[in-house]
C-alpha cells in the first residue's frame, strides 16, 4: 500500500470535511488529488494534529481529519496525552507511516523502522481505538469511517515510500492564500464571522 | 499574586472577548486558573507542552474563537517553533500570557530562573513577536485591549509579560 492509494480513497468523500496536513510529501499528493475548500496546509511538521484539535474543540459538529506523518508524528508525541484526554468525538487522524523521513534526499530511517509502534502509544496515551493497518482494506475497514463517520478516529497506515509527491506539480498557493480561503470557507459554512480576518 | 490581581486579569480577558485558553500551569499567575474555570464561559484547554498550548489554540483561532495561550517564561523558548510557523508564518494572532518569572522585578526570583528569564524578551524580540511587560494592574484592562488589537492587526501573536506586583 502506498499513500496515494489511500489518500485517492478519501478524495471522492470530501463534503463539509476540514482537512489539515502537515508538511510532508502527502500534502503536495492530497492538494493534487483535492481542491476541498475546505484544506489547509500547516507549513511546517509537527503542528498540523495540534492545530486540527483547536479546530474540532472550536467547532464541535464539523469532522476534522488530519494528514500526518510518521516524522511529523515523532516531533509532536506530546499531542497524544492531550489527545488522549480531551474526548473529542470529531476528529480522524491518519499517520501515513512510511517509516523514513522521505523529505530528506536519502530517506533516513525514522525510529517506526526500528522498535517504536505510534498507535500503541497513541494507545497508551488514552487513544483507545488507536489501530495500525497496512494494507489498502485494512485502511478500507478502520480508515474510511474516520472520513464520514463520527468519534475520534486516530490510523496509522503503514505504507511503502512512495516518491509520486516529487513528480506531480506542487501546489501553487502560499499559506497565506490557504489560510483565507480556508476561514472563508468556514465564515460561509457555519455563518460566522472569523474575528480577526476582516478587521480594517 | 493577590486575589484581586487574578481577578482583573480574568476580568480583562473576559471584556475582549476571550472565549477559549489554552495553558500551562506556572507558579505567579495561575490564580486566574480556578477562576476561569469557575466562570465557565472561557474554553480552556491544558496542553502537554507549550509548543503544542499554541497550535491548538492557532486551530481554535481559525475555528472563530478568541484565543489566549498562557505560559511561564520558559514558554517563548518551548514553543518558538509553533508561534513561528503557526503564529507568524500562516498568521493567526493569539493573546500571549506570559509569567514574567526571572525578572528584574519577579518577587520569588532566584538562580533557578534567572537564566531564563533574562533572555525571554530578546527571544521574543528574535521571534519577531510583539510585546508589552505590566508591572502593576492600572490600566490593565487597556493594555488586554491593546495588545489583543496589535495581535489582531498583525495576525500574529502578541504578548503580555506579568512581573512586579503580578510576581510575587
């Protein structure tokens, strides 16, 4: 199984979904793959799940999934406790666990290539439903009720490397544009006004 | 901190709006801590690290809350990373509450902060990041108002630094 193949199953069920990714190769895949209002980019690894809990504790009744990586994940275990604890009945986390820190030219190993296990300490952090699946109807199975469904929802989807991010065109929208269109989009959906956009 | 000043705070926390909070315990402000859980109109949320108190509370930003993230001292070093990806680079204003612990003025100081505190500011100041240090409670309700409005303006966090009487 490799990213693409999952991501390409979650793509035609975008309806009023909130999607975050973190910046791995996933995001330039899911930005090809889909152009949901409804995306927002965290620029950098490490930010993306704790943003997406801001974002489901601000608006309860909206299904927010999160687009994470191994590498991602690591640089932000504290996020799993908080998860862990916080009850949220709104969010789906999918770790795409390629075991390699695939930004990097040489693909150096992260420490899932060796002994660590992200959903057991996804587990362990109170995570009950943590699972890992690794092949696509494994990710049929436990994944896709995290797209449509309810509750917290928290995949790891053990994949091949997959170099396809480094061949499709990158999007071409910055943060900012990202970050507007994405509160727009909100604004209009929930009829609300996002204090700090509009102020002049 | 006396009672009084944790009520002003939570008070000027409440007249700008401020409906969700993101923490970690530190000892010279936490006294605002029962209170707002007390009032229960404000979201508070602990987290495990400041750098993950400011994402989440970037995520409740762009959710339409209004957000605040209070932290000691040591917070601005845990979480540069966050407040400058999330904070500055996307551009979400959060209202930074900041246990000035380590300064000149902190009552309780010792070798223990010391450190820490005397580099605080010029991170802040590294980081871009706009701020303003309150020693006592005149005019705090205005100087909550200020620096949310400055972080507003900036999309970008904005800090209020609480030494002096607030350090004690």
């Amino acid at each position: 199984m490799i990213r693409r193949d999952c991501l390409e199953l979650v793509a035609p069920l975008m309806t009023d979904q909130l999607v975050l990714s973190s910046q791995s190769g996933q995001r330039i895949e899911w930005f090809h793959l889909s152009q949901h209002e409804g995306n927002l980019l965290v620029g950098m690894m490490g930010c993306a799940t704790g943003v997406g809990m801001g974002l489901a504790l601000a608006l309860p009744h909206r299904r927010v999934i999160v687009l994470e990586s191994d590498g991602s994940v690591l640089l932000s275990l504290f996020n799993l406790p908080t998860l862990g604890n916080l009850n949220l009945t709104n969010l789906t986390v999918f770790v795409f666990d390629n075991e390699v820190y695939s930004g990097s030219t040489m693909s150096e190993p992260t420490a899932t290539a060796g002994n660590t296990d992200i959903a057991a300490i996804a587990r362990a952090s109170g995570i009950e439903n943590a699972v890992t699946v690794d092949d696509i109807e494994g990710f049929k199975e436990h994944g896709l009720p995290g797209v449509t469904g309810e509750g917290l929802h928290y995949v790891v989807c053990k994949v091949e490397e997959s170099l396809i991010h480094r061949e499709i065109p990158r999007p071409n929208v910055d943060l900012a544009e990202y970050k507007y269109r994405f509160v727009r989009y909100i604004e209009r959906t929930e009829g609300i006004t996002i204090p700090f956009v509009g102020l002049g | 901190m006396e009672p009084v000043l944790a009520e002003k705070i939570v008070h000027g926390l409440k007249a700008v709006g401020i409906d969700f909070i993101t923490y970690l315990p530190e000892s010279r402000l936490s006294q605002i801590l029962p209170l707002l859980r007390e009032d229960g109109t404000v979201q508070m949320v602990a987290a495990a690290s400041e750098q993950e108190a400011i994402t989440i509370a970037a995520g409740a930003a762009l959710g339409g809350k209004r957000v605040a993230c209070y932290m000691e001292s040591t917070g601005p070093y845990v979480s540069a990373y966050s407040l400058l990806t999330v904070g500055k680079q996307m551009g979400v204003p959060i209202l930074l509450l900041i246990g000035f612990l380590g300064s000149f003025a902190d009552q309780r100081n010792s070798f223990l902060y010391v450190t820490i505190g005397m580099r605080m500011i010029p991170t802040l100041e590294g980081l871009g990041l706009e701020y303003r240090v309150i020693e006592n409670a005149d005019n705090l309700d205005r100087h909550i108002r200020d620096a949310q409005r400055v972080s507003d303006s900036m999309r970008a966090p904005a800090a209020l630094i609480f030494s002096g009487e607030f350090a004690r």
